[in-house]
C-alpha cells in the first residue's frame, strides 16, 4: 500500500530543480502510464538567457484527440531540433562557470536519435545524475497511478514556476532571478554545489 510519504511524478525532459529535489528526498514513482499532456515539461525544458526565460520542446508526434499514455509517445524526426537545442544551451552557457566541464557530454547527447521520448528523457535524467555525481534510479508504475496516500505531482509543472533558493544565474548583472528551470540550468551555473543545493532545497506550493 502506498505511504503519505510517496509522490507520483511525471518522467521530465531535463526536469527541474523541484523534480529532482523530489527524486532525492522522497518515495518517488514515476507513471509512465499517465496520459501524455501537450505543453508540459513531459517534452520541454526551460532556460534562460540574455533575454530572459526560454523553452526549448522536443517534437512529438501525438494523434490529435487521441489519448496516449507517455511510454507510446514518438519523437518527431522532420527537423534537426537536437542540434538546434544544442546550439541554444551554448549560446545561452557559454559564459557559464561549468559548461566546459560538461561540454563534450551535452553535444554527444545531442547528437544522438531517441524514437521515444521516454527514451530521450531517462537518457537525459542518466547524464544528469552523472553530471550530480549521484545515482538515482527511477521506479517505474507498472500500470497506471490512480490514487495515491500520498502526493501526486503529474501535473504540478505545467501552468506556473516553482520558487526555489536564488543562486548565482549566468545574467544575473542585468536580469532577476528566473526560478523553475531545468536543473541543467543549475548544475551548469553552480557545478558540484548543484548536488547540495538539490539536497537542501526547501519544497513551495
């Protein structure tokens, strides 16, 4: 039976620092079996740069009015969309302290085709835990998730940003703090501090 403690989480394209400050402190279950939501973080990420706030999306081909569950959703292969996210986390990092610590692994990620995006997302949550230093396995839901004792998060990152701690971002000289990005956002600012920051991290509704 589940426990108050646990939480139903979603499985995120370069999820944020709530996410993973949700994977590292909680009894966490991942649905797959949910109904894939269009304009989630199920297949975008947010960033920033001079400008401010930025999305990057992976393409997906969803059946219009047809309900899918995440597992069967594919990833679009029409346009060259790695390269171009590659090229927009450079341009928007390239005055970062860290991106050249973790530069070859971005690209190689990159430059790689997924047919799933389930596929694409773990490959994606793999090589952030690599970047952390800390293993975190993900427990897959065998069948879908219909109630839980304790919190369910599938659809908490689509309307609005969670507030977390400030840290130094690249354009802070010029801009406010951006909450709720991608923790690649994190990690490329504040390097190996992205690991206790995550771990500290106070929860906001």
């Amino acid at each position: 039976m589940a426990s108050v403690e646990e939480v139903i989480l979603t499985l995120p394209y370069f999820g944020n620092i709530d996410h993973y400050a949700q994977l590292l402190s909680t009894d966490a279950w991942i649905d797959v079996h949910e109904h894939y939501q269009k304009q989630s973080c199920r297949n975008r990420m947010y960033l920033c740069d001079a400008q401010g706030r930025f999305s990057l999306t992976a393409p997906v081909l969803h059946k219009s009015g047809e309900k899918e569950t995440l597992k069967e959703i594919r990833l679009s292969a029409k346009e060259d969309w790695q390269s171009n996210h590659w090229k927009a986390i450079k341009s928007a990092y390239g005055a970062s302290p860290f991106l050249m610590y973790y530069e070859m692994e971005l690209k190689t990620f990159f430059s790689q085709d997924f047919e799933l995006l389930i596929d694409l997302n773990q490959a994606a949550h793999e090589m952030i835990c690599g970047f952390l230093k800390c293993p975190i396995p993900l427990r897959f839901s065998e069948s879908y998730i219909e109630s839980t004792y304790g919190e369910d998060h599938r659809g908490r990152y689509k309307h609005h940003f969670l507030e977390c701690e400030t840290y130094i971002q690249v354009f802070t000289d010029r801009q406010p703090f951006f909450p709720g990005l991608s923790v690649l956002d994190l990690i490329l600012c504040i390097g190996p501090e992205a690991l206790p920051y995550l771990i500290n991290h106070t929860f906001s509704s």
